[in-house]
C-alpha cells in the first residue's frame, strides 16, 4: 500500500490511500469505529513484497508526495510467520541428523536417550497418556523423540522440495513429500528430455537426478491450522490450482474438504517452479486423529510408508509415533512367530492397501507394495528399526545385526521373532488405535456371542480414555482371549476391520476428486493409473528370459 497526506480545501490534513493505481479516500470516523479491523489492513502480510516495490513505479500525476506504508505490526505478522515456518524446517533437520547417527536403531529407546523430563515414568509409559497439547519439541517424551521419521534424501533435491513451499504465501504448519516421485518404486529406461518436459517443464538437475530419469508428479500433503482461511489465501495467490469449485471461494472449498471424504482436498497437475507437483491440503487437528485413532486410515496408512517431511510439528510427531508403533503392532498379529523384516515391512506397507477401491478395480499396479518394499529396504529399516528395539516382545534374530554397519546393509534380509506369549499379545490388542480397537472388539463380541450387557461393562472397565484417568493400556482376558484366536481366524478378522475402516472413506475420497481437481484432471489420473495398471502385470524381464 501507498500512503499519501491529501490537502484539503480547509487546510486540515487528510489522507488518501493508493493500492497500485487505485486512490482511495478513508472512511468516516463513526464507520471506522464500527470495524477497527480492516479487511484490507488483516491481508497485509500477505501480499508479496513486489507489489510495494512495484509502487514507485505508479506515475504521480495527481502531484502528492508519496511514502511507503508498512504498519509494524504488518511487518511483524510476516516476520513471525517466516520465523516460525524456519523453526519447523530447522527441527526437521536436527532430527534428521539425529536419525543418520550411528546410534539410530536405539534412538527410540528412552533409557538410552537422554531426556528433559526427570520422571522415569513419563518417559516409559508415554503411550498411556501422550499429551497432544504440546506446542514445543522440547515438551516430547524424550530427547530424539520421533526422529526415526526423518528420512534422509539427497541434499539438492530437498532443498527444491522445501523452496516449493515457500511459493505458497498461506501458512504450512507441517508438510511432507512421499510418492514414487520422491521415493524412487522401480528402474525403468532413462526418459528423453522431451518426456522430461512433458511432466516437469523446467525439471532442476537435483530431481532428474532424484527421480532416477524418470519423471513423476511429486505428490505433497499440507497439514494447516484453519481450513478456510488457508484456502482464502491460496485462492488469491493460486486460483488456477483450483477447480471450478473454487469459484464458489473458500468456504465452499473447505466445507467440500472437511464434511466429504477424509478431510484432504487435493490440488493435482500443479506446476510449480517448472516442477508439476501434486498437493493435499488438511487441517492439522484432522491429520493427528487419524494418526492416533486410525479413524480412517487414509493419512495414517500412507505415513506408514517412508516420506520426506520437510516441517515438523511436535504434535504430529507425536501423533505419528504413535500411528507407526500401531502398524507396527497390527503386522506382528498377523504374523508368524519367526518371519523376515522384508514380510513385515511388506504387512505394513500393505495395510492401507487393503481396502483401497483402486486395488479392487485395474487402477493401481498390482505389484505396488513389493516395488515400494523392494526399493525403499533402507528407508523402511530407519523408520522402523527403533521401533523394534524398543518393544519387549519382537527382536531381530540374525548375526548380521552384530556388525556396525548393518542398518545400512541393505543386501541382508534380517530375520525377526516375536513372543507369542497371550499376556503379550493381548497387550498389543489393547494398545491398537482407539477406533481401529472399537471396530476389532465388536467383530469378536460376535463371534464370542457375549451379551451386550455383559460386552458394555467389560469395556468400562477397561476404558482410559476418559480425561484424567491414567490406567496402562493392559489387556485382559477379552484382549488374551483375541490374541489367541486361531491365527488364520485373527487375520482374517483384522483384514476385515482394515478394510471397513478405509474402504469407505478411500471411496468418498476418489469420488471427491471429481469436484474438487476437474473432470479433466480426473480423468487424466486414472488413465495414468491404468497405465501403471497394464505396466504391473507385464512379466519380468528376467521372467521373459528364464521362460
């Protein structure tokens, strides 16, 4: 904005504002009293500094002297903002330092790691009362809380993600990449430059290199504070990221993102810095109850996967230990009591598969989970390692974890056991996310026919969710009596709880996409998922040739 003092006819002082080429005369003092908080004054912080530069370029015709305007606490809004989105990138970074050190697969390991708190049983028992009103990373269980989520990528290559997010003027809280565009899923021949183009039209060297000559969307998710108002903003800044909903403004668009579906509203086909890029975009109060509850599975399953993130949240963090020790718990119901870490990383990635509408119909590669396995052994053994370590019932079983180096060796495939013992496992049953556990115990309230009464009063009894009350999540006879189901019984009654619990969600999703990317768009990623489709049910080449 551009301030001017305006002379008037009886010599007092008044003042006129001038925004680009517009002037414009202020209000009457009775109306400013009415509405101390101007819209135009509230959007300030969010213009981009050009525009204030591109003032000196208006012609002064009118003959008045012209100052820059730029109250102080405009300039303290957007310093406050950049200050905060740095911290997060910077707690990113220490923790993904914290997670490549020699001492990683202990780093979940609270009596090795030394931690603010001086209460042993916070810091052992953190899973029976997390406190997700935490605000600072320094209020998280224990020193290197987490950081086995910090997956470690090429430096160039994420330095592009991270000045991505900084083209979007709405506030990030937390942000992560994931996707065969960050996380390479198979090798295939180098694309020529025009098939470069064709997806990224001014590629950078650094994701080239990253994607291993094969170009691919580079698949975002956005975790924000206020659902409309970051759409208010970003429709200003990007309206052309949306589609004709976008029209109908934000509130329209928020209302489509949070009451449809599971609360994401995705923006495909972006192109951003000459990088086409895909973008999520969820309220941060959406993203931690399906991180800790699995009330839908559908962020909860793809951060079960490896995944850049690019701004941490101690919240999140929190929230996503939680959702990575579950997945955790739920593969080892389903599994033998001796199995490699390839088959336990194949469960994981697997489960929010399960009842994903694409893998029913030929619009997903069939081979999916294997390629994200196969190709991401390192990363999968970093996110999940310390986790291992950490419970008391499953541990690696192979000399190779005796050398220094074996996180890193990824040409041996480690072989696990786990203690079948009821009392253990039935601590797993109980420790499973809140509504997951609901949706388990009906299916065997059913199958153990035990009167609802009966059912209702055992679950009192065994509930701490209530606030104040800090029982350990132990399980009991109920819980023992599910563990000890026979396993092929057990199995198939989680599958089906899986399966309920995404397929819904994961369809209204899909259907979603329709309203909220375009026709156009729609269909132009299910073509390329049928394409992906065709391409995993073509043999091996090794197949071809052994044949």
């Amino acid at each position: 904005m551009i301030m001017c003092p305006l002379p008037s006819a009886s010599g007092t002082g008044r003042v006129a504002w001038v925004h680009a080429t517009a002037l414009r005369l202020p209000m009457p003092p009775s109306i400013c009293a009415a509405r101390p908080y101007s819209v135009h004054v509230a959007r300030l912080p969010y213009r981009p500094s050009y525009d204030l530069h591109k003032a000196s370029e208006v012609p002064n015709t009118l003959g008045f002297h012209l100052r820059g305007f730029a109250s102080n606490a405009s300039k303290s809004s957007a310093s406050k903002g950049a200050e905060a989105a740095h911290k997060l990138e910077s707690e990113s970074e220490s923790a993904a330092s914290a997670a490549s050190s020699p001492d990683e697969p202990q780093s979940q390991n609270p009596s090795s790691s030394p931690t603010p708190s001086s209460s042993t049983d916070t810091e052992l028992n953190w899973e029976d009362k997390p406190n997700f009103h935490i605000d600072k990373f320094t209020e998280l269980p224990y020193a290197n809380f987490g950081v086995n989520q910090h997956m470690i990528i090429d430096r160039e290559f994420k330095e592009v993600l991270r000045q991505l997010l900084w083209r979007f003027r709405a506030p990030i809280r937390y942000a992560f990449a994931y996707g065969s565009g960050v996380f390479p899923q198979s090798k295939g021949d180098p694309a020529t430059e025009a098939e470069i183009k064709a997806v990224h039209p001014k590629a950078p060297v650094a994701v080239q290199k990253a994607q291993d000559g094969s170009p691919k969307m580079i698949d975002f998710i956005f975790g924000v504070s206020y659902t409309q108002h970051w759409h208010s903003l970003n429709l200003m800044q990007h309206r052309d990221h949306y589609s004709m909903l976008g029209s109908f403004g934000s509130a329209a668009v928020s209302h489509v993102q949070d009451k449809w579906g599971a609360g994401v509203y995705f923006n495909p086909y972006v192109t951003v810095d000459g990088i086409m890029i895909k973008y999520g975009v969820v309220n941060i109060d959406t993203l931690c109850k399906d991180l800790s509850e699995w009330d839908t599975l559908y962020l909860a399953g793809r951060l079960h996967k490896p995944v850049k993130i690019l701004r941490d949240d101690p919240r999140v963090r929190l929230a996503n230990q939680i959702n990575l020790l579950s997945a955790l718990r739920t593969a080892l119901l389903l599994l033998p009591p001796t199995f490699t870490e390839h088959e336990l990383y194949s469960m994981i990635a697997g489960i929010s598969y399960l009842g994903d509408p694409r893998m029913a119909f030929p619009t997903e590669n069939p081979k999916k989970v294997s390629n994200i396995v196969n190709h991401n052994m390192l990363n999968f053994r970093r996110l999940y390692a310390p986790l291992i370590e950490s419970l008391p019932n499953v541990d690696f079983d192979d000399p190779a974890c005796s050398k220094p180096d074996w996180i890193a060796n990824t040409d041996a495939v480690l072989k696990i056991q786990q203690d079948m013992d009821p009392i253990k496992r039935g601590n797993m049953v109980r420790r499973l996310p809140k509504a997951f556990r609901s949706k388990l115990y009906f299916e065997y309230q059913k199958k153990f026919q035990i009167p609802q009464l009966e059912f209702d009063k055992m679950i009192e009894e065994n509930k701490d969710e209530d606030v104040g009350s800090f029982k350990r999540q132990q399980g009991g006879g109920f819980e023992q009596r599910i563990a000890q189901d026979e396993p092929e019984a057990l199995r198939k009654n989680v599958r089906d709880v899986i399966k309920r619990t995404i397929g819904w969600p994961s369809t209204t999703q899909s259907i979603k996409s329709f309203v909220t990317s375009g026709f156009r768009r729609s269909f132009r990623y299910m073509g390329e998922k049928i394409a992906k489709y065709r391409e995993g049910t073509k043999p091996e080449k090794s197949e071809e040739k052994s044949s």
